[in-house]
C-alpha cells in the first residue's frame, strides 16, 4: 500500500499544497484516515488552506523541541473527523534533518491510512528530509517547458533517494493555452519529457482555487475536485481510467 505520499515539484506555485490538500480531503472522504504534513518551513500554507490557521498552537518544530507532545501538533480539519494536519515550522531556520524527521514519522505512521507530505519545491535539503520515509511520490507540474525542466531533477532526487514509485500530476491544464501556447504537440509529449507515468490532469479551475485559498470546501461541481477524486481513488488502488 502507498502510505506514505510526498507531494513535491522543481518550480514553486505548481500546486503541490492545493493538491495535497484536495487529495487528501477525497481520500478522507472516503474513509481513510489522513494525515497531511506541511514540510514547507517559513512558508507554509496547508493550515490555512484548510482553515485551521487561528487554531495553532504548536508545530513540528515544538514537538522536535521538547516544548510539546506529537498530538499537541496534530490539528484536525474535519472531512468526518478523519482528516488532520500538522504545520510545518513557522521559521524557515527549524527545517528537520531527515533523521529527526524519519523518527517523527514512526512515531505517528500507524494512526493514518494515508500521510501526504507537502514538500518544499526545488531538489535541496527540504526536499530530501521530507521524501526521506515516503513509499510514493507525487510530482506535480504545470504543462510549460521551466516546469517540466524541474520534474526530471526532481525524479532524479526520487530515485537516489530509493523511491521508484513515482507518478506524475499535470496542474492547472488549460485545452485553451495548452493548444495557444503550443509549447508541446500533445500531453504525451509532456508526459515524455518529464519521464513520469502520470496519474492524473487537474484542470485549471480558479473557483476552486479561491475556495481552497481561502479555507473553504471546493463546490461539489468543481471541475478540479473531480480530478482530486479520480486521483484519491488510484491512490487507493481503484481502477479508474485516465482522462485521455
Ligand atoms: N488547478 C488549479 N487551478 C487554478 N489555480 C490553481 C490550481 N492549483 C493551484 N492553483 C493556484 O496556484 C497558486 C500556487 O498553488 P500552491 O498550491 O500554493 O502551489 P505550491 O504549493 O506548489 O507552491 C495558488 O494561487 C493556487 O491557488
Ligand atoms: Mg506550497
């Protein structure tokens, strides 16, 4: 079972905490038990996504530290009381060491059904401590060439770092600029050149967006929540068929 998921991407702002947060939202759904970890240190963002940000008190840091217990930082965020979070340090100086880090997952890895780490973007340190226990990788791109240039380091990290369970996710696909733009033929040729099986595209969808911005529940009819599901139910192992 793929229990233990890093969401990462070589560029910033493609979307790996909106999808961390949508997959995790439908895989709670659905009756998992999901933890999702915000490993982006100084600049996180999941809680407010999932509109706890008033409610902490305490991060990873704090529980590294001494200053509280693993549960102190474990924040739910309901989806029927099977969804939870933990943020990352406030200060961007509190990033773990893999080590420190692989500790804290044991210490909480047999709660979930699912833990989906959010990861810094770029192929530095953060990036190795937060891939450091994970089973799965999800890399998330935009379909344009700087994007794609990041996913094929990005795997390369993966793969040193003893993860091949990798699988691609095109964000923000929009048919109108991807045919304007003509960066690529066709979404197999996006797929190629980042050399990563893909599991699912997420339309750009802006109302989604805001709502996730703004720590509300995306609308049932959002185009992209529909991608979140098909994605949460491979995750699962269902068979789903891919959009083209
Ligand atoms: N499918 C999407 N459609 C439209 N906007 C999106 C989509 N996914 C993410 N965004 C927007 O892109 C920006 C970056 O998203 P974010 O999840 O913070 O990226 P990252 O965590 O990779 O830095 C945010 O403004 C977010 O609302
Ligand atoms: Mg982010």
């Amino acid at each position: 079972m793929n229990k233990i998921i890093a969401v990462a991407s070589g560029k910033g702002g493609t979307g790996k905490s909106t999808i961390s947060v949508g997959i995790g939202r439908e895989l709670a759904n659905a009756g998992n038990k999901v933890l999702i970890i915000d490993c982006d240190s100084g600049m996180r963002g999941v809680d407010i996504m999932l509109g706890v940000s008033r409610n902490l008190v305490f991060d990873m840091a704090d529980v590294v530290s001494g200053e509280c217990e693993i549960e102190n930082s474990v924040y739910p965020c309901g989806c029927g009381g099977n969804l939870f979070m933990i943020p990352a340090p406030n200060d961007a100086d509190d990033e773990l060491s893999p080590n420190v880090f692989r500790r804290f997952l044991e210490a909480v890895a047999d709660v979930f059904d699912y833990i989906l780490i959010d990861s810094p973007a770029g192929v530095g340190s953060g990036l190795k401590t937060a891939v450091s226990i994970a089973d799965m990788a999800l890399v998330v791109c935009n379909p344009e060439p700087a994007s794609l240039r990041g996913c094929n380091n990005v795997r390369r990290i993966l793969l040193e770092n003893g993860i091949s369970n990798i699988r691609l996710i095109i964000n923000k696909f929009s048919e109108r600029s991807f045919i304007g733009m003509s960066f690529y033929p066709d979404l197999d040729a996006v797929i190629d050149e980042t050399g990563i099986q893909l599991i699912g595209i997420v339309p750009e969808d802006l109302r989604m967006a805001a709502s996730v911005q703004s720590g509300v529940l995306p609308e049932k009819s959002s185009l992209a929540k529909g991608a979140f599901e098909r994605i949460a139910m491979r995750i699962r192992g269902e068979k789903v068929m891919l959009p083209f």
